[in-house]
C-alpha cells in the first residue's frame, strides 16, 4: 500500500506495464490510495503479470485500506472511490476484526456449472 497525499495524485498515477511487469508479488499487487475530496479516500488496485493491469473495484484491497484510514481518520464508517477507469463507489465500515464493505455490482458473467463430487469413502456421488 502507497499512501499519497491528494486524490489528484491517484488519479495521474500511470504504470510502466512492462517494468511493472517484472516485480513478482504472486499472489497480489499494488495499492495507492489518499484522501478523497468528496469522499473519505480514494484507491486504484494494480497486479503485475496479470492479464488486467488495473482491477476495477478491489474488494480485497479495502480489507486494508479500510482499517488505516479508520485509524487516520478517527472513524469507523468510511466512505471510498476505487478511482479505475469504471470507477467504484464503496462503503465500508471497520468492525475491529472485518471490515464490511457495500456498494453497487456489475454482472460481468453469468452461467452454469455442474461439479461431480466422488466420496471416496462411501462411494456416493453427489
């Protein structure tokens, strides 16, 4: 996590794909985040050697963030933009040991999966 001073600087961060590339953070990748102008802080989420540069609303890195600016901020309920080029609008509350974290989804992929599962003890199959 890189924490910046201003929201503006969030939004003119900009990778070198191809150096960022050769960092190994399997499994994970970068945050940057700051304070928010009209929000309490702002996020972008990058992860190297992935076939999306830039993760468009990272559920995951607020499990972090949301515990530092609570501190910082001195309150528990947070309201965040994941400032990717869809643009994510999150809030989230810090619970001491979870942090939950609400807003608007996108359906992406729908579809169907069928899974056979073989006990090996009892011979069934479910």
């Amino acid at each position: 996590v890189l924490v910046y001073d201003t929201e503006e600087e969030i939004r003119n961060v900009t990778i070198d794909r191809h150096t960022f590339d050769q960092i190994n953070l399997d499994p994970g990748g970068v945050t940057v985040t700051a304070p928010g102008k009209e929000v309490d802080f702002v996020s972008r989420f990058f992860t190297p050697q992935a076939s999306i540069l830039e993760d468009p609303v990272t559920g995951s890195a607020h499990c972090s963030l949301v515990p530092y600016w609570a501190r910082t901020l001195g309150k528990s309920s947070l309201n965040a933009l994941q400032l990717s080029d869809r643009v994510g609008q999150l809030k989230c509350e810090d619970r001491g040991e979870r942090v939950q974290i609400s807003g608007q989804a996108v359906t992406y992929f729908k579809g169907e999966i069928t899974l056979t599962i073989n006990d090996k003890l009892g011979g069934r199959e479910s």
